[in-house]
C-alpha cells in the first residue's frame, strides 16, 4: 500500500495559529493566581531530586528555573507552558502533513487542537499535564514518522520518550499502546530493524535516574496510581464519566473531526502504516477506565485523531454547498473557542467566580484563587502567638504548604504530610506551638494537649474550592516525639 503524499508544511498559517493561541494564554496567565500544584512545584524545585513520591523531576525544575530567572513572576512561571501549548498546535498541524493532509487539512486540525478546551485549561498553568500533552503530541509525530522512514528517527523517538517519562509515566503507556497496535495490525517490519530498539534504548538511559529512585523508593508510582482510582484527586471523576469526558475534552462541536479521525485510522487504506494508532487509543482508553484514570489522561491522543480527521473534514467543505459547510467549520471553531476560553481561561472577573458555573465546570479555576487570603489568616493567627514562641506550620495538603512557603518566608518551610512534603520532614522538636491547617480535630486532641480552634479560612469571594471554611488551629503540649507521630500523618494522592 502506498502511503499518502506529503504536502509542503504551511508554515505561515501554522505560525499565525500558534502565535494567536500563545497570545492568548500570555495575555490571560496571570489574571487570577498561583494554583495549588504551582506552589507545590515551587517548593519541590528548592528540594532537587531524581523523583518525588507523585512525579518525575521534570516540572519541579522548570518551576525552580523560571522563579530563578523571574523572581515571583505568576506569568514568568507560566512562560514555558504558554511554549508547550503553541508547539502542540504546531505539531498537530505536523501530524496532518504527515498523514497526507494539505494547507487546509493541516491548519483545520492545527485550530481544532488549539480552541480545544484541554489545551486551554493546562496551556495557562504551570502543569505536568501540560508538558505530557507536548509529549504525547511529539512522540506521535515522531512514532508516524518512524513507522513509516524508520532509520535513525527513531533514536530522536527515544531521546523525546526517555524525556517525556521524566515528566509523568504515562508516555509509557502511550507507547505500549503503539508497540501492541503495530504487532497486531502492523507494519511489523518497522521492528524488524535495530533503530527501534536502540531508541528504546535511549529512552531506557534517560529515564533511567527516576526509574531507579522509584524503585529505591518501594515505587510510590503504584501507590499514587490507586489513590488516584480512589477518587483522591481533586480532579478525579467517576469511572461512568470517563468516556463521556471524552467529547469535551476538545469541544462537542468538534467531536465529528476527531471520530472520523480514529475511523480513518482503523479502516482507510491510506493510513495503513498508522493503523496501530487507532488500536492504542481503544487499548489506553480501556486500561485507564479499568485501573481509574482521569479522563484528560486521553487528551494526548486528541492531535493524532485530529489530524487524521481534518483531510476528510476539508474535502466535504469543499464539495456541493462549498460556502456554508466552510462557514459551518468556521462557526464551529469560533464557537468552540468561545466556550473553551470562558470556562477554561481566568476571564470572568475573579469577584464573579461565585455566581457562575465555572468553578463546578472546571476545577482548576477554583484552586488559583484564595491564596493571598488565606495566607492572611494564617499571619494572622500567628501574631496571636506571644513573641519568642519557636512556631511552625502543618498542613492538610501540599497547596496549603506551598502556599505558606511563598506568601509566608517567616514561617517557612512548612510542614505537612502529603505527597513529597512528608518527605522533607516533621517540625522541629523545638517549636512549642503549631499552626494547623486542614486537619481533623480527633487526632490534633490525641496528638496534643492543647488545641485551639483560632481561624477559618474565607476567600472572601464566595467560591467553594478546597481551602474554604477549613479550619486553622493553634496546637501545643504535643504528647509524643515527631519520629512517634509523623508516620501517621503521610498520605499519598
């Protein structure tokens, strides 16, 4: 079967494309706050490591990088995933070319993927998603390229992998997912040479500094993993979601672009040699829903699917009522566009947050405000505390933590028991009064002799994220040494 031809790279049209939607999230990335993750990130680059207990240390180093180079800057932090973002509209518009799509098919699967609601969430957030969205879109890129060349593109296949799983593991499964597609449906012989397993090689070598603290660490991947299917994660749904997330995750209107995409894939002569694509996506899509994966977890997929959809979706524009069904395509575009930046983007005024559905829509929304505020209160409660007191902070959470460590220098570092914060230890034996946030009243009274209910932290705007109404304590005459009570505050998810 001869595969497609590859037309020129609209490189002008893609550009414009990128640029706008970088524009875009530069304009808007610093319009509401820090996310919780963000201060986490921040902290974690302060304290280098070949993993963390939820994550490689790829986007801990970017956070300690970018606060380095632009002290305190919220939209400096975010630079890098403004980048990630415009290089996956980019890509995707690669993808196209390289699936036998023209200019028009080429920037149809381009926009799509750059008015995509996903994109948008994580492209102005300093995210491990947003930089496994960029890989999943590289590896793709790449992964056609090499089945179809083979040669020594595939070493470049396995120097993006090996840096892809020092961001999250789930490249891995991404690539499991081809390798099964390509020994069922083909083309085998594109593993019948060396490059393949040489650039697994590669990868092997990159990931190989976390692979082994994971292991030296009892592999807290999988203990993260099943808290996550849980439901720990603020960001989790329910298992009976996670396909229905799917037709949202780039814009219900845009849904015909991506399943005429998958079907092209799975049965047009044309695309044979990347039919394997099309049996990855029904693989990982079943394994995440069997072990609870969060449905985003299938947005990396999106850029192949709509890139193999678009040339399909270009032809029918052009034929019979060629104006409107190219202004149908457009509308649908605008539209989505519309949608996906006023519920993903931070554009209603922070003081109207409460009184729309966004914050119920979109999580992440919630957790980027408050943070000034509730750094407030905990100030607050600590002037309460008589001078000369050795005072510290324990948290429920690692935003909680994080946030302390940035708005709160004299109080930091912060304590808590979560993710790789319990790592990085308990409060000092010294410090007579704490400062308690989050946790449950029960065990603080068994903990300590002394526990006082001193705040409740408010945003003051209303919005019912994770912080709000939760309690702030001040806690003394702890009963026990810390090496007796902080196993029992560690929690993962």
């Amino acid at each position: 079967m001869i595969d497609p031809p590859r037309f020129r790279v609209a490189w002008g049209g893609l550009g414009a494309l990128a640029g706008g939607v970088a524009a875009l999230l530069l304009a808007t990335s610093g319009r509401y706050g820090y996310h919780r993750d963000e201060l986490y990130f921040l902290r974690a680059g302060r304290e280098p490591a070949f993993g963390y207990v939820d994550q490689p240390p790829l986007t801990p180093l970017i956070a300690r990088a970018m606060d380095t180079l632009l002290p305190g800057s919220l939209t400096g932090l975010r630079l890098p995933s403004v980048l990630a973002s415009a290089l996956v509209v980019l890509l995707t518009g690669l993808i196209a070319r390289e699936l036998g799509g023209g200019r028009g098919a080429q920037l149809v699967a381009a926009a799509s993927m750059g008015v995509s609601a996903v994109l948008l969430a994580v492209g102005h957030l300093l995210s491990t998603t947003t930089y496994d969205l960029l890989a999943w879109t590289a590896l793709t890129w790449l992964l056609a390229r090499s089945l179809r060349d083979g040669g020594m593109i595939w070493l470049v296949t396995g120097a993006v992998a090996g840096l892809a799983l020092q961001n999250k593991p789930q490249p891995l499964v991404l690539l499991a997912g081809v390798l099964v597609g390509v020994l069922a449906v083909g083309p085998r012989a594109a593993l019948a040479s060396r490059w393949p397993w040489l650039g697994a090689a590669v990868a092997l070598a990159i990931w190989a500094p976390n692979l082994v603290w994971q292991a030296t660490n009892g592999f807290p991947v999988f203990t993260l993993s099943a808290a996550i299917a849980g439901g720990s994660s603020g960001s989790s749904e329910p298992w009976y979601l996670f396909l229905p997330f799917q037709l949202v995750l780039v814009s219900p209107l845009l849904v015909p672009i991506w399943v005429l995409g998958w079907w092209r894939l799975a049965r047009d002569p044309a695309l044979r040699t990347w039919r394997a694509f099309a049996v990855a996506y029904v693989l990982v899509a079943a394994l995440f829903l069997v072990t609870g994966g969060k449905p985003y977890y299938m947005a990396g997929f999106f850029p192949v699917l709509l890139a193999a959809g678009a040339p399909a979706v270009v032809d029918w524009a052009r034929r019979g009522a060629r104006v409107l069904r190219t202004g149908l395509l457009a509308a649908a575009l605008a539209l989505s566009l519309a949608m996906s930046s006023l519920l993903m983007l931070p554009l209603v005024p922070v003081g109207e947050l409460a009184r729309t559905p966004i914050p119920d829509i979109n999580y992440d929304a919630g957790e980027t405000v408050g943070w000034p505020e509730f750094a407030a209160t905990i100030s607050a409660v600590h002037a309460r505390v008589p001078a000369g007191e050795r005072v510290a902070v324990l948290t429920a959470n690692y935003g909680e933590a994080g946030a302390v460590d940035r708005f709160l220098p004299a109080l930091a570092p912060a304590h808590s028991g979560h993710n790789a914060y319990w790592g990085w230890g308990p409060p000092p034996e010294d410090a007579g009064t704490l400062i308690v946030v989050g946790l449950d009243e029960a065990p603080l009274r068994r903990w300590f002799g002394a526990v006082e209910l001193a705040a409740r932290v408010d945003n003051g705007l209303g919005v019912d994220n994770d912080e709000q109404d939760e309690p702030v304590w001040l806690v003394r005459e702890r009963r026990a040494p810390w090496s007796q009570l902080w196993p029992q505050l560690r929690h993962i998810g």
